[in-house]
C-alpha cells in the first residue's frame, strides 16, 4: 500500500450495544478506523462513536438495513466512498424462541437472512470491492455461537442459522481467496436474552469449564486478532471458556430455569 493510502478500516455490523459495541471499541483502540453499522440501536451508536472519537479514535455510525440486498449494496458503496474497508463482523443477529415442531416458516427465513444471508452477502461484497494488487488484507470474520459445537433442541432456527454460518466459514474461505480471509468467533453465553432475567444470567455465565463468565472484550479481542492476523483463513476461534465442551440437553437459560425453580444451582 501507498504511503498516503489511509488505513483500512472495518465494518462491525449491530455495532451499537452489547458485543458489538465492544468490538467496535476494542478495533477503535488498536488504531482502526470503525464503522458501527445500526438499525434501531441510533442512539447508542452515535454515543459509542462520539465518545470513542473523544478519546480521538475515527468511528463513524452508520444507519442501513442489512436484510435487504439493496441496503447492503448501499452500506457497502458509503462505507468504501468514506475509506479503504479491511474487515466486516457479521455481528449483527436476530434470536427468537422457536423449536423443530413449532417454528413459523417466515420467522425462521427472517433469522436465516439476518444471521446467514447477510454474512455471505457482506464477505462477498467486500471481495468485490477489492481492486487486484491493492495491497489490502481483506478479511470477513462471522459472529457464531458456541451452539453450533455443543447442540441442543431451542432455538431451533437461530441455531440452524450458526450451523450453516459455521460449516460456510470454510466454504467461503476457498470460494472468496485470494481477495477475502473468512473466519468465525463462536462466543458463549455473554449477555441476558430474550426472557432470561439477571439471577439465571449469573448462574448460567459460569455452567463452562472454567466456571465464570466470558468477557466480551475477549470475544473483541479474538476479532481483531483474527483481522490483523493476514496467514489464517477458513477456521473459527471459540471464545467460551469452554461451555461447547459442557454438554446440556437444553439451552442454559432453560437449564438454569429448572434447577431455580428445584433450589439447586448448576
Ligand atoms: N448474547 C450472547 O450471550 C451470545 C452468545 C453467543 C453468541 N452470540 C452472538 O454474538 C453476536 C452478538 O450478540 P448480542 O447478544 O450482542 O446481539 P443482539 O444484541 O441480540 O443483536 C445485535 C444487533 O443485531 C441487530 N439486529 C438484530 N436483529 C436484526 C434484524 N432482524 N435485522 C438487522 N439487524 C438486526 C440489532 O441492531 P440494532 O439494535 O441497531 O437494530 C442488534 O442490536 C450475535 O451474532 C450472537 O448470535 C451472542
């Protein structure tokens, strides 16, 4: 790359809150120019980058609609007028309660656009946007679950979403080179969801080998690891403290659920 060229900077989609927010923060503090992409999370997302910019890193928030093929044409096209793009985080995810007898069919191709379609979709349009001899590592590193190594029935949909996410990791890998890396981060149970409430968080956080809960600072780290890391392609990195290595016939929330309502703790 020329001397002038600026840096390449990378994309974090659903960057707004929780795990996005940290990866936007952690790619922001090792000297990367951050776009935060958002949907709904406006507020947050601007504050996140105006306080990241305080601290004189270059984030610029970014409102687009990543269901739509249009909407990423679009957030890519504006994201690659604005600088060089070096990495996209498919963080960005949708995770309803479905099971295999039950799930409605638009629901679950509204998760698979969201979780799968989307990733592919935004790695490839990055591989696109890559002129020969640019001298740019470009990479695409796909937010899983540690689900997609440690299955049970719940969220039936979400997790065939990973699943395919995962196995496609490898896939894209070869049919993306030599333009885009592709990677997965699986992470553990990080935040609350959908129905959990806070005393079944604390309990589930720590049912992994090492008996306490993930820092998703750790799952940032692993992202930018992995986008400044130019020799690793087609492989995940789990960031769980090893919870796909604890088995469970339900997902933890639901687990945790039971042994509360019998006064055992996991
Ligand atoms: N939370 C956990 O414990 C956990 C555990 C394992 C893996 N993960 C994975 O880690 C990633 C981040 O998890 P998280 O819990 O921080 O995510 P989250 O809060 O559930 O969602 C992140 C963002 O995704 C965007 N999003 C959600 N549904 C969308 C839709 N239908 N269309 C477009 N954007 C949508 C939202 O952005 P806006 O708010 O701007 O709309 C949301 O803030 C996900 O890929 C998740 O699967 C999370």
């Amino acid at each position: 790359m020329a001397e002038s060229t600026p840096r390449p900077g990378v994309l974090v989609t659903g960057g707004g809150q929780r795990l996005g927010a940290a990866v936007c923060e952690a790619f922001a503090r090792t000297g990367w120019t951050v776009w935060c992409q958002y949907r709904a999370s406006r507020a947050q997302a601007e504050a996140l980058c105006a306080r990241l910019r305080d601290e004189g890193h270059r984030t610029t928030a970014i409102e687009a609609d990543i269901a739509s093929e249009e909407g990423r044409r679009a957030l890519i096209a504006k994201v690659t007028a604005d600088g060089p793009l070096g990495c996209i985080v498919n963080n960005a995810s949708a995770f309803e309660p479905d099971t295999g007898l039950d799930f409605d069919a638009d629901a679950a191709l509204r998760q698979l656009g969201v979780n799968l379609v989307a990733p592919l979709s935004l790695a490839r349009l990055l591989a696109k946007s890559a002129a020969p001899g640019d001298g740019i590592d470009r990479s695409a590193i796909h937010i899983l679950d540690q689900k997609v190594y440690n299955l049970n029935p719940d969220y039936f949909s979400y997790t065939v979403s990973k699943l395919a996410l995962e196995r496609a990791v490898a896939l894209q890998a070869q049919s993306l080179a030599p333009a885009v890396r592709v990677c997965g981060v699986a992470p553990g149970i990080l935040y609350t969801s959908g129905p959990q409430n806070q005393a079944n968080f604390e309990k589930a956080s720590r049912a992994n080998l090492l008996r306490r809960p993930i820092d998703p600072a750790d799952v940032a780290r692993a992202c930018v690891f992995l986008a400044g890391t130019p020799s690793v392609t087609g492989t995940t990195l789990c960031v769980d403290n090893g919870q796909h290595l604890v088995p469970l016939a339900r997902d933890i929330m639901f687990v945790v659920d039971e042994l509360l309502k019998k006064g055992s703790t996991p």
